[in-house]
C-alpha cells in the first residue's frame, strides 16, 4: 500500500527504541557471546584485521580447530595439538609471515525469479591474504578471482582488472602498510574494510549493504587506527576513496568508525558513524550526495551457546527523507561447530524527494527473516545454508561450501 | 557483695567465658565454594578460568585457604594443559593464602565488611606477602566472603604463557567466594 509522504520522526524512533530495550533486557546476561564464551572480547588475536575477518593468525587457526569446528569421537589423551600451519597444516610460514585464504561457491534457489530458479556459481569467493610483519610494521594484501554477472554491484569495485561483463577478474579487497604503535594501537594505510557497525559474514545483509559497509566489495582506501583493549575496541578511518574506481566523482570520501564498550566476556556494546560526500553517487548516479549512516550495536550472551548480535543505523542522504536499517540475529551453537541462527532485518532507505509515493524499503519498511544452518564441519571447511524471507522477494534458498585456509 | 554486684559478676564471668569460648572456636568451609582467574592478553584476549575444591581451614589462630590447581579450567584443554605445564602443577598442585584470622574483621551478625589483609601465598613452590581485598558478611556462625587479589606471577618463578606469539600479562586476577562457619 502507498502512502504520502510524511514525518520521518516516528519511523526512526521506534526502531531506536526498541534497540534501548534489548540493550536494557540485556544487561544481566550470564553467559559468553558466541567467541566470546571463550574470552575473546575482539578479533585481532586470531585475525591480522584489528577489527576481525579475513587473514588468520596461526592462534586463530588453531582456535577455530579447537572451538569453532565440530568433533567427532572423544579426543585421545595423546592427541597432538592442532597445527597452526596453513593448508590443513601441511606448511608453518614463518613467524613475521601470515597466509591464509577462502574459498566459497553458492547455490541459489530462487522460485520466484523466472529464468533463474536455480543457479550455480562455482566460484563466488576465491582469494589469498597475506602479511609481512617487519618489526612495528606490517604490509598486507589480499588477492582474488571474481566472476560476477554483466552489471552485478558485487565484486565490481573490488576489480583490480577492467573487465565489466561475465568475464573472469582481478580483485584486491584489501591492501595496507601499518604501524603498530602498541599491542593496542594500530595505524595502517590502504584499501581496507570500513570499521562500521558489527562485523558479520552476511554481506548481503541490509545493514551491510544500506550502510556501504560490507567485506564483499565495498572497501574504501584511506587511513585508520585501531585501538583494541581489555574494555574498550575501537577504529577510525578517513576515507579518501575507493581509487580502484574511476573517475574521481565517482569517489565517496569522509569518515567511518565505530567505538565498542566491552562490559565483560559476554556484552558489548557499540557505536558506529559513518559519513560520505561523493560527487556522484556510484550506485544511483544521484549528484552531489552526502549519506550518513549512525547508529548502534550489540553482542550479548544470555545463556550458554546461544548469542545475540543487533544492530540498528539511521540513514540519511542527501534528496531524501531519512531512513533505518537494522537486524538482530540469534546464535544458537547446537553442538559445538553447528549454528542455528535466526535473523530478523528492516529497511526504509527513505524516500526520495523526487519520488511522489512511497514504494517497499523507500518510506515504508522491508522486512526480512532468515533461517541459517551453520556447519562447521571439519578442520577449516564449512557448509552454510540460508532460507531468506523479505517483503521484496518471498523465498531464496542459498547454500555455501567454504574453505579456508 | 549486693545482689546487683553479684549479677555483674556472673555476666563478666559468663562473658569471659563466652569470649574464651569464641576464641577457641576455629573456621572451616561451609557449602559450595567458587575460585576463579582472569589473565589478559594482547588485543583484548582475556582468559577467564576456574577452579574447584578451595578448601579453608584454620589451626592456630592462621585462617587456611587452599585452592587445588590440578583441575583447572579455561574452556580450551588445550589452554588448559599449557597452563597446568606452566604452573608445574605435578610438581606443585595446590596454592595456598593462610591468614591470620587477627588480621580479618569478622562483622557483627547480619551485618557487612569490606577490608583488606596481608597474607603469605603460597603458588609454584614460593612463598610472598599477598595483599588482597575481602568482604565478609555474617549471618548466624556462618561468614559469606568474597576475596580478590591480583598476582604477579612472575614474582612466583612462573614462566608467563605464550602460544603462538600469544602471551599473557604476569597480573593475573582471582576471585574466590565461599563460605566459613565458626564451628
């Protein structure tokens, strides 16, 4: 149903609201939020990206084999501990060096799109990450293979090679010089991820793509510093552009940070604000466009093997009404390297001021469910499937093999 | 000696013999018992592990607790055997604080205290001073108390624990609760 145009005010309060209300609900939680049950209250201890993803550290591999994948049998007492070496053990880079890597094909199933009921892409996500550790510094990268469809958003401004049609191309998601000041502080330089909001695997989840702040492709190069300590995550980027994207108008430049109170090993509680003025907008062609995205976050644990992630951002842009995005998902670890998991999401982009009547996700909200089976099934494999659900597109059905290294 | 005379005389002595009483009767755990640490890492790790079994005692007017190490628990076994390893734990399976009960403020029945003491811990075969903070609650015979200190464990001949490049801080934070009964 279409209404008219209207206050905004109302939309963006109650989703705020509510949000306060699981914050309050959530602060006698007892138990550890997912990774968090285990005392890891950020990310940099297994991963080189201080903020979390991607490239592992060897304590990070041997973590995810000690905790995040599944078992089988009792453990003999004379198990020898897991390797920290990549390729399921097989190589020990040296100390200074880090190398790692992933690999994802998809399944879709999509009833409702005539012509594209079901499709296959063999290789959604084929890259290598390393880095050098020289002392404070530390160079890093990432290199990959991406094959996407003529006129896909995905993978496009990750392309290091030109290609804009179905063919295969270069993409580099990642690449910095750094300087570690401390075991806290971190400076680095470089195309790296937007340190926004919670850092989740689901890049097509609303609250990544509303916000332009996925790891699929919407990396940006600029300068950021990390902070990580016992109570307190922090990271803050300027952004001078995404320069794998051309021309420069083209370019979204300003800030994105995030500030996380850690309350104890099973709450956390953040910020996240994220500014842009791009010349034109890359997506919408729309000129001169400043979107701002600010909003909150929260990891929490109520009981044992079950956590909770949310998050909730208004949006604004320039020619439009204001708008919100949010998600709240519940982590249900079944049997240790099995996740049950249920998300909820909301979205109103917010009408344009060109636009007469509002349409689903612009003045009025998108909703979206989804249903996921996570199975961490073996050392550095997982197969990941989702039922998705949203106003928009009734029934997708996706399935993921995924390996790391 | 008047009749009022008498009455103070007998309550003197009575209470004397109270005091006398009280003072030889000796503490000991009563109910469950909780023990747990905490050692911080680099980037935000933190370990939060637990043991089981503190017992407290008390002979000679030194108030005993002893915390069995050998089954210590992080959530990891992994981490768990590294730890072990790096207490020697074979070689030296229980940490012990003895107190003596002079230095500790017992409150009043139904009444609070929060204070601190000094007292000898022993860990890894070392023997040093220990300050720590306590809080005491009575009810009945009963003595519901909480004790926190913080440990250097290098000042213990501990190794600090590193895995993979990973280390710990030497200052470790533990927590006991647990209950003592005047018995």
């Amino acid at each position: 149903m279409k209404k008219e145009r209207k206050s905004r005010g109302l939309s963006l309060v109650l989703p705020l609201a509510a949000f306060l209300f699981v914050l309050g609900f959530s602060q006698n939680a007892h138990a550890y939020a997912w990774m968090l049950q285990h005392g890891y209250t950020a990310c940099s201890t297994c991963h080189a990206d201080p903020s979390g993803g991607e490239l592992l550290t060897p304590y990070g591999r041997v973590t995810s084999d000690l905790i995040l994948r599944m078992h089988y049998g009792a453990p003999a007492k004379d198990d020898p501990p897991p390797s920290p070496g990549v390729f399921w053990g097989a190589w020990e880079p040296p100390e200074p060096l880090l190398v790692s890597g992933s690999y994802r094909n998809l399944y879709v199933i999509r009833p409702n799109q005539p012509g594209h009921e079901v499709a296959f892409v063999p290789v959604m996500q084929a890259d290598l990450y390393g880095q050098l550790r020289l002392g404070k510094f530390r160079l890093g990268g990432s290199l990959g293979l991406s094959k996407v469809t003529a006129g896909s958003a995905n993978a496009r401004a990750a392309q290091v090679t030109a290609g804009q049609g179905n063919e295969l191309n270069l993409i580099a998601r990642n690449y910095y010089a750094g300087y570690e000041f401390s075991s806290e502080f971190l400076l680095r330089a470089g195309r790296l991820n937007l340190p926004f909001g919670v850092r989740i695997p689901e890049h097509t989840a609303w609250v990544r793509e509303a916000t332009r702040t996925d790891r699929e492709s919407d990396q940006q190069h600029g300068l950021a510093l990390a902070y990580v300590g016992e109570h307190m995550r922090a990271e803050f980027m300027g952004i001078g552009g995404n320069f794998q994207l051309g021309p420069d108008q083209f370019r979204e430049r300003g800030y994105s940070a995030y500030v996380e109170g850690i309350a104890n090993s099973h709450l956390a509680a953040g910020i996240s604000s994220k500014v842009t003025f791009a010349e034109v907008d890359r997506l919408t062609y729309e000129a001169n466009t400043l979107r701002q995205a600010h909003g909150l976050t929260l990891r929490a644990a109520p009981f044992d093997n079950l956590s909770l992630l949310a998050e909730v951002d208004a949006l604004f842009r320039t020619n439009a009404d204001a708008g919100y995005v949010g998600f709240a998902q519940v982590n249900y670890e079944a049997i240790q390297g099995l996740h049950v998991l249920v998300t909820g999401e909301i979205l109103d982009q917010g009408l344009a001021q060109s636009a007469l009547v509002t349409s689903t996700g612009y003045g009025e909200p998108n909703l979206g469910g989804w249903l996921s089976l996570d199975w961490f099934f073996f050392k550095q494999l997982e197969f990941r499937t989702d039922l998705i659900t949203r106003t928009t597109d009734k029934f997708t059905l996706i399935g993921q093999l995924h390996f790391y290294l | 000696m008047s009749l009022n005379s008498k009455t103070r005389f007998v309550a003197i002595v009575l209470g004397g013999l109270g005091i006398a009483l009280s003072a030889q009767a000796a503490l000991s755990s009563a109910g469950p018992s909780t023990f747990e640490f905490r050692a911080i890492g680099p980037a935000g790790l933190t370990i939060n592990g637990e043991g089981s079994g503190l017992v407290a005692t008390e002979a000679g007017g030194i108030v005993t607790l002893v915390a069995p190490l050998t089954e210590l628990k992080t959530g990891i076994s992994l981490r768990d055997d590294h730890l072990k390893k790096a207490l020697e734990v074979t070689a030296h399976p229980k940490a012990t604080l003895a107190v003596e009960r002079s230095k500790l403020t017992f409150p009043a029945d139904n009444k609070e205290f929060d204070g601190s003491a000094v007292g000898q811990l022993t860990l890894h075969g070392v023997t040093k001073p220990t300050k720590f903070t306590y809080k005491v609650k009575r009810t009945g015979s009963d003595y519901h108390l909480q004790a926190r200190l913080e440990i250097d464990i290098t000042q213990f001949n501990i190794e600090v624990p590193c895995y993979l490049g990973v280390c710990v801080d030497k200052n470790v934070k533990v927590k006991t609760g647990f209950k003592l009964r005047d018995n």
